[in-house]
C-alpha cells in the first residue's frame, strides 16, 4: 500500500509538472523506509536502479529453490553419474542399493548407502566419497548404523539427520568430524524424513502408516500431521509410508507408497487430498507403482520417484495424469534408463538427481536450457 501511494504522488507530480527539491528528498525518505521494510522477509528480492528523478524500485517475490521451473521445463535424458557406478561394494567410489540422499548449495551429495550401513559424502566432481557416519559395521552402537533409509543436513546446528531403519531410530550426526551420533526419536522405523523452515523435523512411519512432526530436543511423542488412522486407503489414512516433502505453508506430502498414490495433507487437515496417482497400480500416465520419494516445486508440481515403472514422473497441480520426465525405457543400466529409482532431488541449478537403487549410482540429469 505504501509503494502504490507514493507511486501515485510521483505520478501527479510529474503529470502538473509541480514539485520542487524539497519534495524529492521527502520521496527519496519514504523509498528508503519502504526499501528497508521489504529489506526484512527472506523471500523477497529488492532490485534497485537508478533513474535522474529517483530511485525506482522493483519487488520480485520469489522462492529460494526451484525458482526457476516451470511447467516447460526439461531435462537431458541421458544422466551422468555423480556418485558410485562402479558395481555393488564398499569400496569408497561404490555403493550398495542406496535409498536416499541429501544435497547442499555446494552440489555436496550425502548418501544414504544403505546396506552398506553408512551415510557417504560425495563432493561436487569427486570420484569417490568420504563416509561421515556409519561405516563401522552392522550393529547399534552409536557409532553404527543398521540399515540407514534417509539423510539430510540441519543446517542449524551443522549436523545430519539420518533414519536408522532397522535400529528404529532417528540419529543426529555431526559434521565436524562427528565420530558417532545420538539417537533423538527411537520406536520408529522410517523411509523418509524431511525439515521445514522452522526447523521441525517430519518423519514417516512404516509400521503405523502416519507421519509425525517434533522439534528437535523436544522429548514428546511428537505430532501426527499425516495418517495416524490405520492402514487403509481412505482420504486420512496411509499405507506404508516412505518419502516426505513439506512446503514452505508446512503442508505435508507423502508418497503413499502401498496405495500407489501421492498425498498432501494441508496444516491441520483432517484429510489428504490425491496430488499423484490413486488409480491403482499400474504403468499408465495415471498410475504410480510404488512410489518412494518425492519434491515439490514452488508451482506445486510434484516430482515422484515411479519405483517399480523405473522412471521420474511430474504430476502439474490438479492434473490427472504425469508426465515422464526421465527414465520410463526399461530396466536397465543406460544412460537414459533407471532401475528402481527410490528417491529424487534438484540442486540450486535444477538439476535433477537421482537414487537408482538397482544400479547401485547417483544419475544426474542437467536442466535442457534450450
């Protein structure tokens, strides 16, 4: 309101040709005010450019990923192996069926390397890793993990957030040379965890078909903001559930992976609506068959790790059908195919990455910039 009042002084100003230089100081005061006032948010940007009257400004309210896919958007079809490749093994340039992964503004990948029962680092252009949790064998200690599903970085207190499966447990890692973690949510067994902005921490679980919300240090039982109503494939209810997204207004969505479907529950919702597939198991553009991992974008279109059709799928909001964005040419170890992709993720460029399981590597799918 501010910014469109003093637009309309300016403009009569300059229309009667009448304002003197007390009058532009006066204009300049109040851009500066409004300058520092939109200064505040984290998700606006102010562009300033400089005119022989005043200073003009320009408010673009945008989100800090994905700010720039659109529906249009594209991806080149053959992938580029980012982390592993190199068959089925421990070694540090190899991985063991991969679940999950996390990446930092830094292209930085952190892998969880599941059955090889450790989380890997994998920088940006490196041909091998650096194991940064786990990788002392199979067992509970808290320099162990057992079956680690999911990993990602809480930037606030500098450490990673690992799903432990078979430990049923939620570990906290650190990244300054952390030799071993601490359990901070244990009775869960979890394929997907995910942290708002807020930082709470939202964490599937397999067992109970639901999804809680805790903040971190907080010794309760958590919130259920998902499920929670048995197993079932009704509009409240999951059926073993594996990735986890949520957006910037804290709606929760949630690959339903044993109804085939993919949920968003709104804050607070009773009920979840369908965002992707709910037509059944199958292979059609309507069809998902296990979904794993999800992302949303800042349009709301929701990116799904289509296991079993071995293929990434969008799903554009209110859509009926996907659309296949990579992968979708059979099983296989080419450059254009995938092999139980379990989870999907884009870095500060779009770039799409992805966890193919089967094929024991990372693929990296470059934004098509034509």
């Amino acid at each position: 309101k501010k910014l469109n009042d003093l637009t309309k002084q300016l403009r009569e100003g300059r229309e009667d040709d009448d304002f003197v230089e007390i009058d532009l100081q006066q204009w300049n005061q109040q851009l500066t005010q409004i300058n520092e006032e939109l200064m505040k948010p984290t998700n606006i940007k102010v562009k300033q450019s400089s005119t022989p009257l005043i200073t003009m400004i320009n408010v673009e309210i945008v989100d800090e990923e994905m700010s720039n896919i659109s529906a249009n958007t594209k991806w080149i079809q053959n992938g580029v192996t980012v982390a592993g490749g190199h068959g089925n093994g421990n070694r540090l340039n190899q991985l063991n069926n991969p679940i999950n992964m996390f990446i930092d503004g830094n292209q930085t990948i952190y892998v969880a390397d599941t059955y090889n029962h450790r989380v890997v680092e994998w920088k940006k252009c490196a041909t091998t890793g650096q194991i940064v949790a786990g990788g002392n064998g199979e067992g509970n200690q808290n320099d162990q993990l057992l079956v680690p599903t999911s990993v990602v970085v809480d930037e606030k207190t500098d450490s990673l957030i690992i799903s432990n499966y078979d430990n049923r447990r939620i570990m906290q890692w650190s990244r300054q040379n952390g030799t071993s973690g601490q359990p901070i949510i244990s009775n869960v067994r979890s394929y997907g965890i995910a942290m708002d902005s807020e930082g709470y921490l939202y964490v599937s679980d397999w067992d109970k078909s639901e999804v809680r919300r805790w903040k971190i240090g907080d010794k309760s039982a958590g919130e259920v903001v998902a499920g929670g109503n048995g197993i079932g494939n009704r509009l409240d209810q999951l059926s073993s559930p594996c990735g986890v997204f949520v957006d910037k207004n804290q709606s929760v969505y949630v690959a339903d992976y044993g109804n085939h479907r993919v949920m968003k529950w709104m804050r607070n919702a009773r009920e979840a609506i369908v965002v992707a597939g709910g037509q059944g198991q199958g292979s059609s553009l309507s069809q998902l068959s296990g979904p794993y991992g999800i992302v949303v974008d800042q349009l709301g279109s929701v990116y799904v790790a289509d296991q079993y059709n071995h293929r990434i799928m969008r799903w554009c909001v209110g859509s009926q059908e996907g659309n296949v964005i990579v992968g979708g040419n059979g099983q296989g170890q080419g450059t254009n195919q995938l092999t139980c992709p379990m989870s999907v993720s884009f870095d500060e460029e779009n770039n799409l990455y992805v966890t193919d399981f089967s094929n024991n590597r990372i693929q990296k799918f470059n934004v098509d910039v034509k």
